[in-house]
C-alpha cells in the first residue's frame, strides 16, 4: 500500500504494511519528554521529535558529572601507570552520550608491563571507587570493565589503541558539515537501546557503527542535500521517517555495502569484503572511512533485527497518517497527544536514575563529590544559577496513555 502525507513545504513517499493497524497504547506513564500534544501531522512529528531530542541531550550538570568520574579514576590510574597519558574518547569526547551510556578510558604507555590489565583491575579495587571490575582479554581490543560506586555510571578502560580518538575527532569534524547528525544520533541511539541492539557482544550495532550509517544516509541516502542543514532547515520528523525507509526496507544488504569516504558511495560487498582484514558473517559491510580494511559491521551478526526494527517503525509511525475512516472517531478519541510514544518509550528505570543522578547534584554538598580537577568556572557555586537553569524540569509523569510500541495490534 502507498500514500503521500505532506506538510506545508514537502511531501514523501513511503510504503505502509496493510497487516499494520495503528492502536494507542493505553495504561501507562506520560512520556517524559513531552510538552503539548501534538498534531497527527509530520509538523507535530517535527516538533516532537526536536522535544525528544533536547530531553535526550545531556544538560551540562550532566557532563561535570561524567567528567568528574572520569577525573578520579583518571587519579587512580596514573598512582598506577604514572608515565601514562589517560584521556576519555568516545561519547564522552564528542557529547553524543546518552544518560545511560558508558565512559570509554584510554589509557597510553608504551612501557606497560604483560599482566597491565590484571595490575589495573587489582588497583580499581583497591581503590574502593570501583564495583564489578571485569578483565575481557579475549577481545580484539582487551578492556577493563568497572561501575563507578558513587554514580553507578559504567567505565571501558582500553589501552594503547589510539584509533577511538581518531573515530571520535572524526564524528566531530562530520559534525560540523552535517549538523543533522546530532540529533539523529541521539534519537536512533535510544532507539537501538531500548530494543537491546545496541551492543555487538550480542550481534547489534555499535554507536559508531550507527553514526557511519547516519552519516551515509544524509551524503547520499535520500534525495535531499543535507550537507550545513540544521534542525531549522528541515522537517525532522520527514528526515527520520526517510531514515527508517532506506534502512529498513530500500538498501540491498545481500549485494552492497556502505563506504563513507569521499562523499559516501555503495561498491558492491562481494569486492569490498576482499580487501577487508577478517572474514564476517554479517549482513552489514561498514567501510571504515579511517581504516578502510576494517569492516564496522563485522560483528552486527544479528543485523536483520536492527532492519527489522527500522522497517517496524517505519510501518507504525505511517500508518498514523493513514488511519482508516472506520474506526476514525474512536481513534481520534484514543489519541493523548504523542505519536513517538509508538516506537520510543524511556523505561522508568532509566527516569529513575537520571532523577537520582539530577538530585545528588543538586544537593548541598554537591561540590564534595565534584573532582577538584574540573575547571573552577564550571564548579564554583557563583556559577551555578547558569549551570541550573540548564536542568530539566522535574518530570511529571500522568497516568493516561503508553506503554510499549511492541503492545501494538
């Protein structure tokens, strides 16, 4: 089945299963992130997406806090490794960090002795910052697993891998040409966590293996030159919708794979895979733009259930627009005002904690936990009134309408 929804300025194009039969989810919390009830139009998707978004983006009480974690063990570490350069990489280096996601740690010194992960574990423990200290030493790059005792934020600390720091200043200079990036990072971030695909130990897609198909889409995915667009310039909710459409049900995963470098472009897998340094059984190809034998998608075995995903919330948030007139008034009467609830739901653990973490903050002796080692303009409480009016309200959470996008009819 097709259809053509349209706001005032584009129109697209996308293809609605005719099995899929849109109910509103009833019986659960508010979504967090909503303001207003929104229009079942792509404007009012728009808008809830940008609302979805700034509700995901970390506040910048949120970031002392990350970087005050990583400051202490930073501590611990060069007790330990004192000839070491120890920095974080990752989201924490380009702020695409989600409230639940990891601190990634490098640590480099070429003198590092042959037991240097075992030496590392026994001092985090002894530390005491540290809990469920774990050494993978059977990964292609071995790390030290912790949990922050005060924050319950996890840590990855890796050693003499330089390439993290290279992905990320890379992430940051694509950010710059393509500021969609952000957003759509965020979003699809929450997307693949909430579905527990997010992780390649289990077959899903790694956070920069996301941000290289988001990457792609916008230099030549769609039809539309997104190149120095802003969230200001587009429709956003048209732009995700086209996201799901091209991943979800257009790109041919047998045949092709997916390069970025020099404008982004589809050689055909069979050759790429040729060139790559190690066999995958994946369906997924990732050319790496900065090692182009790497292949990021090697370990995505389980990639179908992320295209699965895509193409179900392409299926969803479309037949919104399509509703049939039979059912029209109770429909309509069902609807409380989120449309993203469909296919987004933030778990109450995840609230909960980042309510925690909001209220050890902000509590009176807040500046105790904070590491001396963040710059004073940031911690000192005559800067405060600035960092707090960053904060997100208190979430207020009524009884009235959603729960999972998988309880759909």
């Amino acid at each position: 089945m097709k259809f053509r929804c349209s706001s005032d300025e584009e129109s697209a194009l996308f293809c609605v299963s005719p099995s899929c039969s849109v109910q509103w989810p009833q019986d659960s919390l508010f979504p967090p992130w909503c303001k207003r009830q929104y229009d079942v139009s792509l404007e009012g998707l728009h808008e809830e997406f940008l609302d979805l978004y700034y509700w995901l983006k970390p506040w910048p009480l949120e970031r002392v806090l990350r970087f005050s974690v990583f400051n202490r063990i930073k501590t611990v570490l060069l007790k330990l490794w004192p000839n070491a350069k120890i920095r974080p990489f990752g989201s924490l280096h380009t702020g695409l960090f989600l409230p639940t996601s990891d601190i990634d740690v490098l640590v480099e010194d070429s003198t590092l002795p042959a037991d240097y992960l075992e030496k590392t574990a026994a001092e985090l423990r002894n530390s005491g910052m540290a809990e469920n200290i774990i050494v993978v030493d059977t990964a292609s790059v071995p790390i030290v697993k912790m949990v922050d005792k005060d924050t319950e934020i996890f840590l990855d600390i890796s050693f003499n891998t330089a390439q993290g720091l290279k992905a990320a200043d890379y992430i940051n200079e694509m950010r710059t040409a393509y500021p969609l990036l952000e957003p759509l990072v965020f979003i699809l971030k929450q997307f693949l966590v909430e579905r527990n695909l997010n992780q390649t130990f289990t077959g899903g897609l790694s956070s920069y293996g996301l941000v290289l198909l988001i990457i792609n889409f916008l230099q030549i995915g769609s039809s539309d030159d997104y190149r120095e667009k802003t969230i200001n310039d587009v429709n956003m909710g048209l732009v995700l919708l086209k996201f799901f459409q091209f991943y979800g049900q257009e790109f041919n995963y047998v045949k092709l794979a997916i390069r970025i470098a020099d404008g982004g472009s589809y050689p055909l897998q069979e050759e790429l895979r040729r060139q790559m340094s190690r066999v995958s059984g994946s369906l997924l190809c990732i050319e790496d733009p900065l090692q182009p034998e790497n292949d990021i998608g090697h370990s995505s075995h389980n990639f179908m259930c992320v295209r699965q995903a895509f193409e179900q919330a392409l299926w969803i948030l479309s037949s919104v627009f399509v509703c049939s007139n039979k059912n029209r008034c109770k429909w309509w009467n069902d609807y409380k005002g989120s449309l993203l609830a469909l296919v987004f739901v933030i778990s109450e653990k995840h609230i909960r904690y980042r309510e925690w973490l909001q209220g050890r903050l902000l509590s009176d002796n807040a500046p105790a936990r904070l590491s001396p080692l963040i710059p004073p303009e940031i911690t000192s409480p005559l800067n405060w009134p600035h960092l707090f009016a960053s904060v997100p309200p208190p979430i207020i959470r009524r009884q009235c309408s959603y729960s999972s996008p998988f309880d759909l009819a």
